[in-house]
C-alpha cells in the first residue's frame, strides 16, 4: 500500500496562508497619524496611572515627613509618640553591604528603603532594585498603655553599627529611655542575600497595651524588571509556605486575598527576583494580599503587583521578641538551595505534582550540567537532542500504532460504506475488526499522553529558569523571554500577537506544521458534522505562532528543534524500520487467532449489542 507523501498543494496552501497574514498585517499598519494619536493615548493612561499610584496609599510608604527645623513641629511630634519621644529625630540612612546585596536602611522606621542586586542588571541595564523610592513598607503597629496607637514607620530609631568577623550588624532602637527600648537587629554575612533580621523589646512592658493586637505590616509594589511587563507580571507572585511544608499561593493574574494560619515564610516574588519574610517561629496566621497593577502592555509602566501582608506577634510579659530572615535576592534554585531549612526553594515555580518533580530534579540539574560545559543555547540543543531521543521509543509506539490504522483503513472505508445508515451497526463491526486485528485506536493517544508530563514540566521550566536570563543565542537577546526580529512602531500592537516579531516562533510554527503533516496531514477525510480537520492543521501552527510569540525564546528553540528531531525519527522508522507490508500480514495473522474478550470488552459488546435490540424494537 503505497503512503501519500506531503502534498505540494498542501505546503503552498500554508505558504499562502501565511502570505495572506502577514499581508493583513502590513495592510493594518497605522498610519504616522494614527500612531501619534495612539501614542498620545498611551501616554494619557500612563499619567493616569501614575497619577493613581501616587495616591494609592495600598504600598507607598507615605509616612508624613517631620520638619527637624522646626521646634513647633517636633513638639508636635513628640506630643503625638508619647513615651518613644525620648529618641532625638535625626534624618539619615545606614548602608549595609556584601558583595552581593546592597541594602539602604532609613532611621525613620527603622526599615530597609533601598535593597539593590550588586550583579544584575534589568533589560535596559539599570541595576535591579527590590525597593527603592518608597515602593515598600514595613512597621509595627501597636498600642500603648496610654491610648495611643503607634506604627513604628513614624517613629525615629538610634543607628549603631558593628563590625565582626566578616559579620555586619546594625542595631536600630526606638527609645523611650536609655534602657528601655523597641530593637530592629539587622545581621549581613559576606556574599549572603540572606540577612537575619529580629524585633525585640525591652522594658515596654508598661508601655506596649499586650491586651490589644500587635501587628507586622509588611507591603511591596514590584518594580519592573523586564522588557514586557505582562510577561515578567505572569511570574510574578505572592507564595507563602505553612510549618506543614504545605505550598500556597494567591492568584497571578488577578487581585486575591487569603488569611492563613501557620505562615513559616512569604515571598514576594517578582519573576527571576524576590523579596521573602521568613521565620523561625512560624506566624500563627496572617492576612495576606495581592493587587495586579498591569492591565495592559506598556513600555513606560514601572509596577507588576502590590503585595501586602499583616502578620500577628506574640506579646510575653509585656515584650515583644521575634526572630526573622529577610531575603533579597534571585529567585535561582543554586542560590536557594542553600537555604535548606527554611525550604526557599520551594519559591520557584517549578510546577505542581509530578510536573514540577521533574522540572526540579531532572531538567534544572541537567541543564546546569550542560550550560557549564556549552554556551547556553547549544545547551539547550543538546538537551533537546538527548531527550528526544530517550523519548524515541515512544514516538516509535505513536508511528506504528498509526501505521496500523492506515493498514486497516480500505476495510474501515468499507464497513463505513456498508453500514453508513446504522450507526451503531458500523460502531460495533470497527471494533470487531479492531479486536480481531489486534489494533487499540486508542494506542496512538498513549505515547503522546506519556509525553505530557515532559511538555509541561519544559513548558514550566524555560520562563522560571534564572540561569537562561538574559543569556542570548543567535538573535535572541535573552532566552528567558520572547527575541525580537521586529518591533512595531509604539502604540501599535496585534491582538493577542503583540508589538513585536519573534522569529523562534515562527520557525518552531513551520517545523509543528510539518509535523502535523506527517502524522495526522496524510488522510484526513471531513465527516459530517465534524470540524474540517485539514483547516484545523493548518490552524494549530498559527495559534502556537500567536501563543509563543511572547514566551521565552529559549521554549521556542526547544519545541522548533526538537520537531526538527522527531520529524528526522519518523522519516527513519517509516523509511528503515518499518514495513506496511509486514504490518499487513501480521495484522491478517492476529485476525485468524482467537481473540479472547476482557470484561469490559464483554460489557461494552453487550451494552451495543442491546441498544441495537432497543432500537430494532
């Protein structure tokens, strides 16, 4: 039985097909009018959002400011603290610094206003900055004895810094005499993004009320990092982990809320960098909160979400002592790693159940082991090499099982033609021949069904990993996000496509094509009342055009070369392996044996069986 080969027509229908896009395209280009009105457009609602963010006090740390050169104002302001007025107001920040991590640390509350990356760079090559320019917020909120309610972001705090071994630690305190005190302790170790960080009091217990609640309010609004920010904001955030080891998370694309019990950390996570609270005493519950701040690509637009988190402390006797860990830094599972007994790692969307299992222990490890021996997007080729061809065996099964069907096809065509007025007549004589054949329809869904677990855990593993940022390969920049070959002029973008063209896409598109040609292109007969499954192929590239055009280039490279791959597998099975011929006669071999039924066999033959009575009747 000779096999179709891949119809010319059918390859001058995609080229034309894809002719006819891009011409759509070109024709739907605005014109210079059109795009400055879109630009001015774009710029009225980046005003307007900026406007919203300076007024949206949900992050901003907008502590009133003191004037220390005015002795009105900071009568008022003692007036107004009560006991913690023994503390001269002094304005003034204090640095501490590894060769990692910078962080800035103001008097005025005590809390970090500045946490720069010492080695990274954003897409445009300024430094990454994890809080800057009053985008977070930390206090603790509590009430006195006297009936005043307090927020340490408004208090003034002592700074004393120490040197030791290595060790950098900054004692802040917010004094309400010379013994008595509230104590942010800040310990750096060198080339560590991990700073251990403790709230303590002592001698409050006649000021601090134990009876009310005493609270850690905890807020972030993500800078922006990356090139798209609707990209970069689909990994960005909220995680926390229970002392159960239990991982949860709040929504990613929309604003969510949750109170949890048991909190051991929280991460705000901004794609490839993170902001954590961690402890060693878990927090017994917390209020936690994520805004989504993106509703649309922008290039100007600086915020992904804004975080917050209000976490209850214990009082004992009057005082306040918790021991935490803040972290600053990348959202790299090496880096993490180290971290093994406040489970950080467990921060890296890897995936969830099976998925994620082998995205962690399989594909991250052996990609490093690649990457450290080959530039990365070879690494990424060789990998794809090697687990197509781990993966031969079952596109093997997935051929042969189609090899099969096309064997069986004239007699299919026949009993569809003799029985094409009874239904299930013609149901129940296929399966019979699949029987007596020895041929599952359904062993071609299988292999691919296998091959899910594998398509996923990459699906997952190409946009977290931290080791492809901003590595590039040929024309891609960076095979953490989408390459560009072509950007649209500003404010002009193609639904659902983007403001630009990535050409990995495209080439993957044309090898997932000819692919589909190869396996289910070669008969492909339209059935009434069903979809036209030849325009269903030609479809499917032009969707995962659309889909992967703003993904991680590098995920691109994977799925154009490992078609490339599999398309190279099957020429070779269908060319050297197998042989209809023999597959006839086995087939005919495996008619003449008797075929003995399973019981759901059984059970599904007698339930036909007695529908064709009901309906004779």
């Amino acid at each position: 039985m000779e096999e179709k080969k891949l119809d010319v027509k059918s390859i001058i229908g995609f080229v034309l097909i894809f002719g006819i896009l891009i011409f759509m395209f070109y024709q739907n280009k605005p014109t210079p009018e059109e795009i400055a009105a879109q630009k001015a457009k774009q710029e009225q609602i980046d005003a307007a959002a900026a406007n919203e963010e300076k007024t949206d006090d949900f992050v901003i740390d907008s502590t009133p400011e003191v004037n220390l050169n005015d002795s009105t104002a900071i009568a008022g302001y003692k007036s107004k603290i009560g006991a913690f007025g023994f503390t001269t107001p002094k304005e003034g920040t204090t640095v501490l610094e590894n060769d990692v991590l910078f962080l800035k640390i103001s008097n005025k509350g005590g809390h970090v206003v500045e946490a720069k990356m010492k080695n990274f760079v954003t897409y445009d090559s300024v430094p990454v900055y994890l809080v800057k320019d009053g985008n977070s917020s930390f206090s603790i909120d509590f009430s006195t004895t006297d009936n005043r309610v307090l927020s340490t972001k408004d208090l003034f705090f002592e700074p004393s810094l120490t040197k030791s071994d290595g060790k950098q630690i900054l004692s802040l305190k917010a004094k309400t005499s010379n013994n008595q005190f509230l104590e942010y302790r800040y310990e750096m170790k060198p080339g560590d993004y991990l700073v251990d960080f403790t709230v303590r009091t002592q001698g409050l217990d006649g000021i601090i009320n134990d009876s009310k609640p005493v609270t850690l309010d905890w807020k972030l609004k993500g800078i922006r990092h990356s090139k798209s920010i609707q990209y970069e904001n689909r990994y960005t955030r909220l995680t926390y982990h229970h002392e159960d080891g239990k991982l949860s998370k709040l929504s990613e694309g929309s604003d969510d809320e949750e109170t949890e019990e048991d909190i051991k950390w929280i991460s705000y996570r901004q794609h490839f960098f993170s902001s954590i609270l961690a402890a060693d005493e878990p927090f017994k519950s917390g209020e936690l909160t994520s805004k989504n701040l993106v509703e649309e690509e922008s290039r100007t637009f600086g915020f992904t979400k804004a975080y917050s988190s209000v976490l209850p402390l214990d009082v004992k006797g009057g005082e306040i002592s918790k021991s935490m860990y803040m972290y600053y830094g990348p959202t790299d599972v090496d880096v993490l790693s180290k971290y093994e007994d406040l489970d950080l790692v467990d921060s890296i969307p890897f995936g969830w159940g099976i998925f994620g299992w082998i995205n962690r222990y399989v594909f991250t490890p052996f990609y490093s082991l690649l990457s450290s021996y080959f530039p990365y997007g070879i690494a990424i080729i060789i990998m794809t090499i090697l687990v197509r061809l781990a993966m031969s065996p079952v596109t093997y099964k997935s051929y042969l099982s189609q090899a099969k069907m096309k064997v069986l096809k004239p007699e299919i065509n026949e009993l569809n033609e003799k029985y094409k007025d009874n239904a299930m007549k013609k149901q129940q004589e296929t399966m019979k021949l699949y029987g007596k054949a020895g041929v599952s329809p359904m062993s071609g869904c299988v292999p691919a069904f296998l091959q899910m677990p594998i398509f996923y855990a990459l699906f997952m593993f190409f946009p977290s990993s931290f080791a492809l940022r901003q590595k590039s390969f040929l024309w891609a920049d960076d095979l953490s996000s989408f390459d560009t070959i072509y950007q649209f002029p500003e404010g002009f973008s193609i639904p659902f496509y983007g403001d630009h063209v990535s050409l990995f896409p495209i080439l993957a598109s044309i090898a997932i094509f000819f692919y589909m040609m190869m396996t289910t292109g070669q008969n492909m007969p339209s059935q009434p009342g069903m979809p036209n499954m030849k325009f269903i192929m030609y479809l499917m590239p032009f969707m995962m055009l659309f889909f992967f055009n703003n993904y991680a280039s590098g995920l691109s490279l994977y799925y154009f070369v490992s078609n490339l791959i599999t398309i190279g597998i099957m020429l070779v099975i269908k060319n050297f392996i197998l042989d209809n011929d023999k597959i006839h006669a086995q087939i005919q071999e495996n008619k003449k044996k008797p075929k003995k039924e399973n019981k759901f066999q059984r059970k599904m033959r007698e339930m036909m069986e007695q529908a064709e009575a009901q309906k004779k009747k």
